[in-house]
C-alpha cells in the first residue's frame, strides 16, 4: 500500500517548526514582530507628515490655480476681442480701398476720354508690333564681334549668347516701357503739343514712323 504524502510537511518545515517551538525560535518571532511593528509605526508617522503637510500647501496651491485660470480667460476674452477688432479694421480698410479704387477709376477713364486721339493712334501702332520681329530688327542692329573661326581660318562674326540676350531682354522692356507710357500719357496732366512731342519721341525709337492721327 503505497504511502501518502500530500498533506506531509517538508523537512524544511518541520525543523522551522521545531525551532519556533523552542524558546530561541519564540524570541526570533518577537524581535521580528517588534520591528514589523516599528517599520508599520514609522509608515503611520509618514502618511500623517504627509497629509499634514497637504493640508498646508495644497490649499494656496488650489488659488493659484483659480487666479492662473482667471488670467487665461481674461487673454482669451482680450484675444477674442483682438480678433473682432483685427476684423473690423481689415473690412474697414477693404471698404476704403474699394471706395477710392472706383473714385480713381472713374476719374481716369474720364481722363482717357479727353486725352488726345494722337495717343489713340500710337496705342493701335505698338499693338501691331509684331514682338519677334521687333526683337529680331533689334539684334540685326547690334554690331557684330568675332567669335570664331572656320576650318579655312576665315574669321566667324556673329552675336554671342550673351549678347544675344540681353538685346532681346532690352528689346522686350523697350516694348513694355511704351506700353506704359500710353496709360501715363492718357492720365497725365500734360497739354496736347508736349504729348505729341513725346509720341514722336518714342515713335522714332521703335521705328513706327510718323505720328497717326487717331481718328
């Protein structure tokens, strides 16, 4: 029949037991419960420092609080309003700037009415200028220079890159420039002889001729 050995203490725990039986064993257990107790003592004493303590500084700490959160709402009170003011003054501007862009448009499409039909005439000019060929005539005139030369040893002559573009740059201002002139001259204050003068001018430059008559 075989033993059973479930419920049977280890060897371990039967010398622990005898120990503990003894009066060696019975003072071990209570030095060890005496400092069990002091450390249990010393946590007590711990958790009333510390609940003191947050009786003391949490209270000041909670205004602070209430005072800082007070600060943030009154900035977001003043952004708001900021912001509304930020928006007025921009329609503000907007309506302003509407206002006197209709008043000066209106005075110079007035004065585009009485200016002189010769500008009329200088305007229908410059836009039949074909662009490319203004800026080919103009790359025609520019002197050549000496770039290289052939398998003979005859000097190439010709328009270098460089020179090449900035003729055609400054061809294509020229152009802009009598382009502008036309909106100066139609809303400037200058009488007809010096506008006149001033169309013959740019017209000699761009090779228009002589000066149309408007009509």
């Amino acid at each position: 029949m075989a033993v059973q050995t479930e419920n049977r203490p280890s060897l371990a725990e039967r010398v622990l037991r005898r120990l503990t039986a003894g009066p060696m064993g019975r003072q071990i257990l209570a030095e060890q419960q005496a400092e069990t107790m002091a450390e249990r003592k010393g946590l007590v004493s711990e958790v009333a420092r510390v609940q003191a303590e947050r009786e003391k500084v949490i209270p000041p700490a909670d205004v602070r609080v209430s005072e800082a959160l007070e600060t943030l709402k009154t900035a977001h009170q003043r952004l708001r309003d900021s912001e509304a003011s930020y928006k007025l003054a921009v329609n503000d501007r907007r309506s302003i700037g509407v206002r006197l862009d209709k008043r000066e448009q209106v005075s110079r499409a007035a004065l585009r009415e009485l200016a002189p039909p010769a500008i009329a005439g200088f305007k229908r000019d410059l836009d039949a200028i074909d662009t490319g060929s203004f800026v080919q005539r103009r790359l025609d005139a520019t002197p050549t220079q000496r770039l290289s030369t052939d398998m003979m040893g005859a000097p190439v002559y010709g328009l270098s890159t460089e020179v090449r573009e900035r003729v055609s740059a400054g061809a294509l201002a020229e152009l802009q420039t009598a382009r502008a002139a036309v909106e100066e001259l139609q809303t400037c204050d200058l009488n007809d002889e010096a506008i006149v003068a001033m169309l013959a001018a740019m017209r000699s430059s761009l090779g228009l001729g002589t000066v149309s008559n408007g009509v």
